[in-house]
C-alpha cells in the first residue's frame, strides 16, 4: 500500500549522482505513476549510473502522500514528489492538513487532455449517446475516474452542468488510480470513464475503448475523437503535472535540482517519452512555477466554490457544518459499532454481562480491521451492516435479526450522512444503488 517515487540527488554538483527517490501519490498505473516512470526511464537515459526506484502512497487525491513527504522528508534535498491539478482540488476537498505551500516547487513537466471513453462493447457509440442517456437518467449513467474533487471528478461535474444536469446527481465512482478505474470499466462495471489520454491510450489503441470526446481547446495532434466544443458542449478542461521538493531546502539545493530536472527533460529520451504518452511539453521552472501554483489554486477553488454554492455537487463541504472532516468517517464508525453495543442490552432479553475477554477483544478487533479492508470493495453499507451486527453478537445479544436490522439501519444512516453532509463517494453496491436511485 505504501508508495512512492522517490528521487536521491547529490547534494552539491560536485558529487556523484545518488540514489534517485521519486514520490508518486497515486496507485500504479495512473497519470501520476507514469509520469513518475518516464522521469525515471529520462533519468537513467541521462545517467545510466544513476539508480532510480519507483514506489507509490495512494490516497484522498494524493494528499496522503504529500501528508507523509512533508512530515517525513524536511530539509532532505534527495526527495522528489510528483503534483498535478487533481492535488489541488484534493487539497480542498478533503481539508487536507498540508498544502503545496509547504513544499518546495520546482517544475511544471506535462499538460494533457481528459479523455471520455466507453467499453468498445457499449452501445453508446457518440457522445451524443452517453449525453442523452445522461440526461434522461443521471444515476444511472456510471463514470469512473480518479479521487473524488479530482481532474476526473471535477471533468464530469463541469460536463453535468453544462449539459443542464445538477453535478450533484452524477454517479461519479473514484478509483484510487488509472489501473483500477481501467479494470472497472472492461469488466462491464462502468459507463464510462473519464481519465488522461495516456492512461487509456493503450487501450484504445488496441480497440478496447472508444474514444468519444477529449476535452482539450484543439485536438493538438490527437486523432482519436472530437473535442468537447468540436460536438457542441462549451466545455475545456486540461490537466497538467509537476514535480516538488521536501520542504526546509537552501536555495542552491532547490536550484541544484532544478537545473537536473531541465537537463533531463531537454533530452531525447524524455522528448520520445512525451510523444509516445500524448503529453504537451509544459515545462515552468523558478519563481513563474511558484506564481501558477498560487494562481492555480485559487482557480481551483473558485471552481469548487461555484459547483458547491449551490448544494449541486458533494464536492467541498456542501453542508456547511464544520465539524464534517473526512476524519469524521472512521470515527463515526467504530462509535456507532461501540454505541450499538450498548444498546442491545434492551428490554434484558441479553445474558448478564460478561468481561469480554481476550478472545472476543481480538474477534472485535479483526472486524474492525476487516471492514477497512472490504468496504471498498463490497460496498459501504453491507461491510458496515457486518460490523455492528457482529459487535452487536460479541457483546452478547442473542438476536440475529434484530442486530442485522440496527446495524442495517445505522449504516444507511451513516451512508446518507456522509454522502450528503461531506460528499464522500463511498463505495456501492447493489443494494446502496437499489436504495439510492433517483
């Protein structure tokens, strides 16, 4: 689960190359996850001497990973992370505890245009198909993409709006990376998907996917479909990746890093490597990088701002309660599965109370710890029926029934709470979208 790509350089030019460390945010196979690759496949080209490991810390739009470099690599001058456009919202949308501010920015490396495809079976074959079924249906359309406030998200919302469907009613399922959100969308579980060109690339290439839209101002070379404005929908959004250092750095370790960055990225193997993934060279370094980072942000939430203002999008925190964090969440859960607890011992129907033991301590335990593990994957509100029901039985109700119809009860509860009050995505399921429909 942990990850990153982490990028060790010398400390004064003098020295030899070092170990190369690069942080990565974002499960494998994701626009972060390439980028971070081709600076390492860039790097060894220019250095062959030069070792290079790649690893991954995924999670809540990349802000875990720039959580765990800010606290863990201060003052390091070896330690790169990979940024983009989907951090900033990120940022915003969950409340991180740490911004970009805290780092020390370096460059802007790539731009790149969202893409919208369809499973090569579907029978949507336009764009004008998904917009339709779109319109007439909003819950039932799928779109799969990165964290929830991200690129993806954001690209879907802004489509929903302009078509005239509230971005609220879109059923925007995030994925932790492009790799993920890819094996959903073959295996029939999605719509669409929503996502940078060169993360669907390969599959479109070998006729998997079909392109329908990509939402760049010009095609810029790429073929595959018509833009957004090209079919009728006023509509342009592009993202764009860049690279930070740890914070706490001298100048001349910031400027050290940033003069082998332009060296590697002036070089023939990192120009193949942005022609082969569709990338637009949009290399900003210096004082004019830290200026588009401010600027950018400040977009960003404006955007946020405007989808929210009006309670049609879960993004930020619509409901305006403040003491609604994403931090909310897991400790709503493990006290609603401990009050719940409590109040089987109703109407005496439970055995007297007995200590709970080592053995029952370690089962409570592994439930919790269970739950983490397979909400994600079958759903929000029946990993959370489990939970309390089984707590609900450790703590010595007899009642089968009755614990599923509490813990049922407080799950959606919870679900409705959560998804509404702070705009999570929770996992779903069958049953959550039998429930929810619109």
């Amino acid at each position: 689960m942990r990850g990153a790509v982490l990028v060790v350089l010398a400390g004064t030019a003098a020295q030899a190359a070092g170990p190369l460390m690069i942080v990565a945010p974002a499960a494998p196979g994701g626009g972060w996850d390439q980028t971070a690759r081709a600076l390492q496949q860039a790097f060894s080209a220019v250095d062959p001497r030069l070792s290079v490991q790649v690893d991954n810390v995924p999670g809540a739009a990349g802000t875990i990973g720039l959580a765990r470099f800010v606290s863990g690599e201060r003052g390091n001058p070896d330690a790169l992370l990979i940024t983009g456009l989907v951090m900033l919202s990120g940022i915003t949308t969950n409340h991180a505890p740490v911004t970009l501010d805290q780092t020390t920015p370096i460059a802007r490396l790539t731009g790149e245009p969202e893409v919208i495809v369809v499973p090569a079976a579907s029978p949507i074959r336009t764009l004008a198909d998904l917009v339709a079924a779109f319109r007439a249906s909003p819950s039932t359309v799928t779109w799969g993409g990165g964290s929830a406030g991200g690129t993806d998200d954001l690209l879907v919302r802004l489509l929903a709006e302009a078509i005239g469907v509230p971005p609220a009613r879109a059923n925007y399922i995030a994925f932790a990376g492009g790799g993920p959100a890819l094996a959903a969308l073959l295996g029939g579980q999605l719509t669409a998907g929503v996502s940078g060109y060169s993360e669907f690339a390969g599959q479109i290439e070998a006729g998997a996917l079909r392109a329908l839209a990509i939402s760049s101002p010009s095609t810029s070379g790429l073929t595959i479909a018509p833009t957004l404005r090209e079919q009728g929908i006023d509509l342009e959004f592009a993202n764009w990746r860049g690279i930070v250092a740890a914070p706490g750095l001298t100048d001349s370790e910031r400027d050290l890093l940033t003069s082998r960055l332009e060296k590697v990225t002036r070089s023939d193997a990192w120009q193949a490597l942005l022609t082969r993934n569709g990338w637009d060279d949009m290399f900003l370094s210096g004082a004019p990088f830290r200026q588009f980072l401010i600027a950018e942000q400040q977009r960003v939430d404006a955007v946020l701002r405007r989808l929210s203002a009006t309670g049609e999008t879960g993004v930020a925190n619509a409901s305006g309660a403040p003491w609604l964090t994403p931090m909310t969440l897991p400790i709503s859960v493990v006290a609603g599965a401990l009050l719940l607890a409590l109040a089987v011992f109703w109407r005496g129907e439970v055995a007297p109370q007995r200590p709970i033991g080592e053995r029952r301590a370690l089962v409570l335990l592994a439930t919790l710890v269970a739950h983490a593990l397979a909400f994600p994957y079958i759903g929000f509100i029946v990993a959370s029926t489990a939970l309390f029901a089984i707590t609900a039985r450790l703590f010595g109700n007899p009642s089968w029934a009755r614990t599923l119809l509490v813990g049922l009860t407080t799950a959606v509860v919870l679900f409705v709470m959560f998804t509404s009050g702070l705009g999570l995505n929770l996992p779903l399921d069958p049953l959550t979208r039998w429930l929810f429909r619109s």
